[in-house]
C-alpha cells in the first residue's frame, strides 16, 4: 500500500463534518496510513455534526510536526474552533514551512486563513468562504478538487472522492522525494 510506515496528522473539535472527518480517515488507512486524530484534549470523545462520535489519541501541544508526512484538516463547524488554538496554527505553519501536503475542505480553509498561508495559492473550498480565502491572498476556483504546490483542497461532501484521492496521490508522491 502507498503509505505503508507513514503518519498523518488529522485536526479534531466538536461539530465536524462527520463525512468530510471520516471518509478521508478511512481511505488513507485503507492506503496504509497511521492517522492520529489530534484535538484539544487527548483520549477524549468528540463529535460531528451529525453526532458521530470520534476520539482523539493525542492533544495539539503533544505531537511534534516532524513525526508525520502530511496534515488533514476536515470542514464542519470544527474549523472556526481549530483556528484559535495556537498549537493549531504552528502546526499548520511547520507543516507547511516544510512544504510537506496539507488537505482541507469545505471550511477547513479558514484554519490555513489563520495560519497566513494561503497567499498566492490557487484553492477552493464551500462558496461560504470564498471571500475569506480571497482575502488572505488565495486564488479562489470553483472545482471539485485543487492542488497547487503542497496544498489540496476541496469544495464539500460530494467531492471528497476526487479530493482524497488527490489527497493520497499527493502524500505518496512526498514519500518518494
């Protein structure tokens, strides 16, 4: 499998997209990814917005970005909560200062928003948030799926098909660097 012996950082608060959380889980294992599922607290249940429950192995403050290959960040309402951690924001600057792949969907863009990364980076996302996107430098477009250099992104539940798959392309690809 592609990401046999690799590790990928998957971002966790309450009210997350339970599809957009789930589904990309769940094929990067079958990939043969580790996924930690990383929130506030460590060892501790939280759930989607349909109340599909989830709990997280460690907490932001206690994993170090260098242990993983790329960094997963779902939509929901998780994403306006995820921004205001600081632990949250370095993490997503490291990963991205090492160019290494970070995914986001739907309004998971508002976390790489807070983390000032998105300047000059072609992206999509949920229309809801174009305009933030837009105004923290990004091109926005209208597409199932973008990658532009490190980063993939994707619109909403319909395109998480095309968007993982991209996802996993991507991350095989820095594996083999």
């Amino acid at each position: 499998m592609e990401l046999t012996g690799h590790k990928v950082l998957a971002f966790v608060d309450e009210e997350f997209e339970d599809l957009e959380m789930w589904y990309p889980v769940l094929r990067l294992k079958e990939a043969g990814a580790e996924v930690h599922l990383v929130g506030p607290k460590a060892n501790t249940v939280y759930h989607g917005k349909y109340g599909v429950p989830l709990t997280t192995e460690y907490a932001f403050g206690d994993v170090a970005s260098k242990d993983y290959i790329g960094l997963y960040v779902p939509g929901g309402w998780a994403p306006d909560k995820l921004r205001r951690y600081a632990d949250v924001l370095r993490l997503t600057r490291e990963f991205h200062e090492a160019e290494k792949p970070i995914a986001h969907i739907c309004h998971a863009g508002w976390v790489l928003v807070s983390a000032k990364i998105c300047e000059g980076y072609t992206m999509t996302s949920t229309p809801g948030i174009k305009d933030d996107l837009e105004n923290a430098g990004a091109i926005w477009v209208d597409q199932e799926v973008v990658v532009d250099r490190n980063i993939v992104s994707g619109r909403r539940p319909p395109d998480l098909p095309a968007f993982t798959k991209e996802f996993v392309r991507v991350l095989a690809d820095y594996t083999r660097k």
